[in-house]
C-alpha cells in the first residue's frame, strides 16, 4: 500500500508524466531532459529526485553523466536490494503510461524533441565509429568473416532454439554492441555492460535503432558486474578476454552472475605471433592456448566444451563454452 501511494503521489504531477512518457522511450539525462521539457536544472533534478526514491525511475552513473530509466524495463537483473518492491511500482509506471493519451499535443511535442535528441546521439556515434573503423577493420581482416563468427555464436548459444532460448543475457564488454544486436532478439532481456562511454554511445544508438526495448547498456567493470549473483541465463565474452590484465578473474566473475545451468561462451584469438597486436592494438595478450582457458573455466566450476575453432586468415577465432551445472550437481560437486 505504502509503495503505491507513493507511486501515485510521485506520477502526480504534469511534468513528472511527461517525464515517464519521455523515459519509456528512452534513457535521458537531466540536460537532455532540461532541453526537452523547457524547464530549469534544479526543477527537472528536483522532479528526478522524487520520482526515483519512488522507484518510477532507476538512475545510472556513466561517467560524468547521471542517466535516468524507466524501472524495470528491461532490468530484472540488475542487481537490488529491494527487487520486488521495485517490480511492484515498475509495473504501476508501465499501467500509467498505457493509459497516457496517445493525442496530447505536449507530449507529442516532447516525443518529437526527443526524436532529435536521438538523431544527434546517432550522429555523434557515427562519428566516433567512423574515427576508429580503420582500427577494427584492420583486425577483422585478420580473421575468418564475422557472418562466420555470428552463426557459431547463434548455435553454440542454442538461440536457433528459437525465441527467447537465452533467457536473461549479458555481453560483457559489449563495445559497439554488435553481439547484443545479434543476440538480444532471442533473449527475455539483454543487457550489455562496456568500461568506454564513447563505445557505449554507439551501442545505445544501435540498440535504438533495432528497437531492442527489452535490452539496455551500462557502464561498468568486468572485473566487478554491477549485477546480483546467478542474475543470468546466457553470458557472452566476445574479442574482450585479450584485453584483460587477470583474464581468469574475468571468467570467475562471469561465473557469479550465471544462474546454475546457465552458460558462458567466450570467444577469442587463439595464440598468435603478432605482435603490431599487442604494440598498435593495445592487446595485452597475443591470444589463448586453448587448454589455458579451458582449466581457468574449470577452476571456478564450469563444465567445458571441447573448444570450436574458425579457421581463416592469420588469426584462429576460438569459442570456448562452459555451463555452469545446475544445483543439485554443484552440490555434489562441494560435497565432494
Ligand atoms: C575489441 S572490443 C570488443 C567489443 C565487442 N565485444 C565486439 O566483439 O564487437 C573490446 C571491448 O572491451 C571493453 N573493455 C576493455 N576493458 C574492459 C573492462 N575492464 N570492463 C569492461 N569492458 C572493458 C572495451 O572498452 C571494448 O569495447
């Protein structure tokens, strides 16, 4: 009762419903939302501050930026503490949007605003992608066609099961989000998490794009996912694993958010000798012997696949897929 009356005091007000109207298009920040609502920064911050102690909206640090979201779109696994109180006022902000009325001349005004937020968001990805497509075109050379890539990712995933077979996923380090788009549309919800912001924008933008409502980007370390425990059904770590100082660490935390049966691809070069690799490219490893990483997936409680290659050029694409056994296994596996 508490939490709906506060719902309803919080959804109360003008500017606050065209606040939820905006955010159930998009996640905003306070100066997007300042230049779509007309109003002044502390009023909007003020509206925002309310609206999530309510639980209407979720807020997210990126970088310098505070981002708002509507609860519970697209989340059910973030990590929180008070999850079902959030999934309560969630599902009160989605039943009030609905009955907004799709002909008001403010909030259509405020969609056609945001609509040019949106195109400037595009057109400032676009920009940074273009900067750095030489960078990545040069790898990808490298290697064996991405359309190989994807359609091993799709089964290994066992997504041609059809909708919605990988459940709850994760890409973790999803940079320009390309596995996100691939893979979102046969999971319940999707979530891709990157350390870059500039990476992020693109993401963002691609996942608008493909109208992939159900599946959102945040910022975060791969070391430390900003997620609760057995969060996940599916997580994939894809051209990410060279990049990382403590790789193993990478895998016990993807381990963590698995939910028991859940399943980890990761996919990555197999050792290699160039090294314009490591000095152009910044990897900090020239691939993986594939035993290595077979063991470090072993080590925290995986139970490994033989390891699928992609043969194609200088560099050999491996997957690596391990599932985490379901609980009644683990718990023979601790007992020893
Ligand atoms: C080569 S890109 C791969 C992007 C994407 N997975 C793909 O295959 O298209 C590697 C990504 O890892 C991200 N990354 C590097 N270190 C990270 C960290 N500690 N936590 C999260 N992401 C990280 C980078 O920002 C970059 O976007």
């Amino acid at each position: 009762m508490d939490e709906l009356l506060q719902g309803l005091r919080a959804a109360a007000e003008p500017t606050r419903l065209r606040v939820l109207a905006l955010c159930a298009h998009a996640e905003l920040t306070v100066s997007e939302l300042v230049r779509i609502l007309g109003q002044s920064q502390p009023r909007v911050s003020r509206h925002l501050k309310l609206m999530v102690e309510a639980g209407l909206l979720e807020r997210f640090q990126e970088g310098n930026w505070a981002r708002y979201r509507l609860a519970g779109i697209g989340t059910p696994t973030l990590s929180d503490k008070n999850a079902d109180r959030h999934a309560a006022v969630a599902r009160f902000a989605e039943a009030v949007i609905d009955l907004l009325p799709a002909d008001d001349r403010t909030l259509g005004r405020d969609l056609d605003r945001l609509q040019k937020i949106k195109a400037e968001r595009d057109r400032a990805a676009q920009d940074y992608f273009a900067r750095n497509a030489k960078r990545w075109d040069r790898i990808r050379a490298l290697h064996v066609d991405e359309k190989e890539v994807n359609q091993a990712l799709v089964r290994v995933f066992g997504a041609d099961r059809g909708a919605r077979s990988l459940g709850r996923f994760l890409d973790v380090g999803t940079g320009t989000g390309r596995i996100l788009e691939l893979l979102a549309p046969r999971a319940e919800a999707a979530v891709g998490v990157d350390s870059s912001s500039a990476m992020l924008s693109i993401a963002r933008a691609a996942i608008d794009r493909a109208h992939l409502n159900h599946c959102q980007v945040r910022q975060g370390d791969m070391y430390q996912l900003p997620f609760a425990d057995g969060a996940f059904d599916s997580v994939s770590v894809h051209m990410v694993l060279h990049y990382a100082d403590e790789p193993a660490r990478v895998l016990e935390e993807a381990a963590r958010v698995l939910a028991p049966g859940g399943r980890l691809v990761v996919i990555d070069f197999e050792a290699h000798n160039l090294a314009e690799l490591r000095a152009e490219h910044q990897h900090r490893w020239a691939g993986f012997e594939q035993e290595d990483v077979r063991e470090w997936m072993r080590d925290v409680g995986f139970q490994v696949h033989p390891v699928e290659t992609l043969e194609g050029g200088p560099l050999t694409v491996c997957l690596w897929v391990g599932e985490r056994p379901a609980e009644a296994n683990e718990n023979a596996l601790a007992a020893g």
